[in-house]
C-alpha cells in the first residue's frame, strides 16, 4: 500500500465517529476525496458522496460506513464517574478494562472503563456478565461538578484509537468496521478517475449503519443509481472454535468475498468474478440466504432497486477492540472494485 493510502486509512482509523457522531470524519473524507472527485455533496443527515464522471451512464453507488459502534455519556455521578449506554452492537466483555476517550467539544478526553474489582465481587457477581449499567467511565474527575465542566450529556466515546500492524501485511485497529469499507470505496473512485469510465461513480461515506443502514437508505434514493456495491467487512473464519460448516471458508489475505444470495444481483455477481478471473485478482465466494445486515439491504430496495452486490473485507474479532484486516484485502477490493465500474457501459443489461 502506498504511502499516501496508508496514511488515509491510518487518518479514518484515529478519528472517533460513532454513529450519529460522524462530522469529524467526513471533514477528513473530505480533504482527501477532493484531489480527484469532480463533484462532492454532504446531505443534512451526514452522508457524503463523491463522484466521479457525474453525467455518465449507468449511475453507480459505492457504499462504506464511516460510523463505528461507541457508548453515550448518559449520567454523571456525584463522584463524577460516567454512566453510558451502547451505540451499536457490544459483547460487554469486550468493554471491561479498556481505555477510551470521550469525544467532547474541547477534544477527547481520555477514560477507563471500570467495575468493582474481582476481590470486592461477590461470588453471583464473578460469575455473571455484566451489562452496560454495571460498568462505569472514570475521568479521574474530583467530583459531579468537575466532570461536568468538561463532559456533557450526550458525548459520545470510542475504545482508544489507533492502528498496529502484525505480522504477514496484517493490521489491527478498532473500528475496521468499517472504516476500512470507506478506504475501499474512495480507493476504487480514485482508480476510476485515472482510467476512462463511461459511469457516473458515486463513492458514498455513510453514516449510521451501526444502527440501522440509515445513512445508507437516505444516500442511495439521493444518488438515484441503478447499481450499487456495498463494502464491508465480513467475519474470517480461519481462527479455532469458529466452524466453516456454519459460516464459511472466508481467511485473511484470501480476497475479498463476494457474496451470492438474494441480496445480490446474479449478473453483477457473474460479471464481478469473471473480472476478478480474468484480471487475476483473488477472491473468495460466501453465502447468504438472506438480505445482509449491512448497507447492500437498503441499496437494493432503494427507489425503484438496485442492481446489488456486496464485496467483503475478512475481518477477525468483529466488534471487538481488536478487529484484524489484511491491507492486501483492501488493495484487491479496491482493484475489483474499480474495474468493475470501469466496464459499465450505458447498455448494460444487469435484468436477472
């Protein structure tokens, strides 16, 4: 990954935007889409949407969410520790113990997520996992009174940020998802503006799908587009206990997975591996009998319907404070991704 593209998903992955709290980001989205896009719109319910060739025909939506699961200052003790509750999906047991920062108005403040310690636990309370109202932030606030001159009702927190790569072109950060859907389809814009499209592309940074694709629906009935490619992660399954009978054959650095189901048009799907074959790009195929429980299930009841397909990033520890991707992934993505949008011709036909 080059220099510059590394440092953009480095940039997604240290800038807090839980759901409902995306600003920050999409200013950044922002600043790095409009080297290339020819036309950027940002909507009022947070979206923003770069494109690329904006008269072309068909008319092609890319969709990454830039919102991330968090937690909600939701009360204030007298002792000035912070009561919350989640954004998004949590395993609470993820949530003991770690470093957070609350995302203020002045700037993040950093916290600890807290509960009695384990001697002070009685014997139900070690053997029960906790919920969100038995655990606490504390600030070091001296007190109700100090807290509240720096934090207010309604701030939102994230787990600390940051990214650590691994070994073997690995990396890990939270919030992979997924910002690192968001990288990809700016990516794969960005490889349209350097070739010759006959497509309007448009590269969407959504908001809110952690919470119910609702930046995704508003989004795509504004884009108005007969296709759309949602990006994001899916879960790898090449760790222990995880069984590929259930979920799939999906591993790390194997390509991203194209999914085939009923939330994906059949020829876009053919059309998507036949590119991938034929331009030697890796890839891996996963099924869903179902509309996915991400942005493609908004995109392809949008207006009219959208020719959908979903392209997956392998992800290890979803929803954890420790999500695992390969950078190699988001290249071929990005790669595939474009290509795919490089070929569209105004008389494609993607009628199943």
């Amino acid at each position: 990954m080059q220099d510059q593209q590394l440092s953009f998903l480095k940039t997604l992955l240290e800038t807090g935007s839980p759901s409902g709290y995306e600003a920050d980001i999409q200013k950044k989205i922002h600043a790095h889409v409009e080297t290339f896009a020819d036309q950027i719109d940002r909507d009022w319910h947070g979206n923003l949407a770069a494109t690329v060739n904006p008269e072309g025909n068909p008319r092609i939506m890319l969709a990454g969410h830039c919102d991330q699961i968090g937690l909600l200052v939701k009360h204030i003790e007298p002792e000035g520790f912070l009561r919350t509750m989640t954004i998004g999906g949590w395993d609470m047991q993820m949530l003991l113990g770690q470093k957070v920062q609350v995302w203020t108005a002045n700037g993040p403040i950093p916290g600890v997520i807290a509960r009695k310690a384990i001697h002070l636990l009685s014997k139900d309370e070690r053997g029960k996992i906790p919920e969100i109202h038995d655990l606490w932030i504390d600030i070091g606030a001296k007190d109700k009174a100090d807290a509240e001159t720096r934090i207010e009702l309604g701030d939102p927190v994230t787990l600390n940020l940051g990214y650590q790569e691994l070994l073997n072109g690995l990396a890990c950060a939270p919030g992979m998802d997924d910002k690192v859907g968001v990288w990809v389809v700016m990516s794969a814009l960005e490889r349209v503006k350097a070739g010759t499209a006959q497509a309007a592309v448009i590269g969407v940074s959504t908001v809110q799908e952690e919470i119910g694709l609702r930046g995704a629906t508003t989004a795509s009935y504004s884009a108005d587009a007969k296709l759309g490619i949602a990006v994001d992660v899916t879960h790898a399954t090449d760790t222990p206990d995880v069984s590929q009978s259930q979920h799939g054959d999906v591993k790390i650095g194997g390509g991203p997975v194209i999914v085939r189901g009923p939330n994906t048009n059949s020829k876009v799907f053919e059309r998507l591996t036949s590119i991938a074959k034929a331009a030697n790009i890796p890839y891996q195929v996963n099924a869903l009998p179902k509309a996915a429980s991400n942005d493609a299930a908004a995109l392809q009841l949008s207006r009219g319907g959208q020719a959908t397909a979903v392209v997956a990033i392998p992800n290890r520890y979803m929803h954890s404070p420790v999500e695992v991707i390969s950078l190699q992934d988001l290249e071929h993505a990005a790669e595939l991704i474009a290509q795919f949008c490089l070929s569209l011709t105004p008389d494609c036909d993607f009628t199943p």
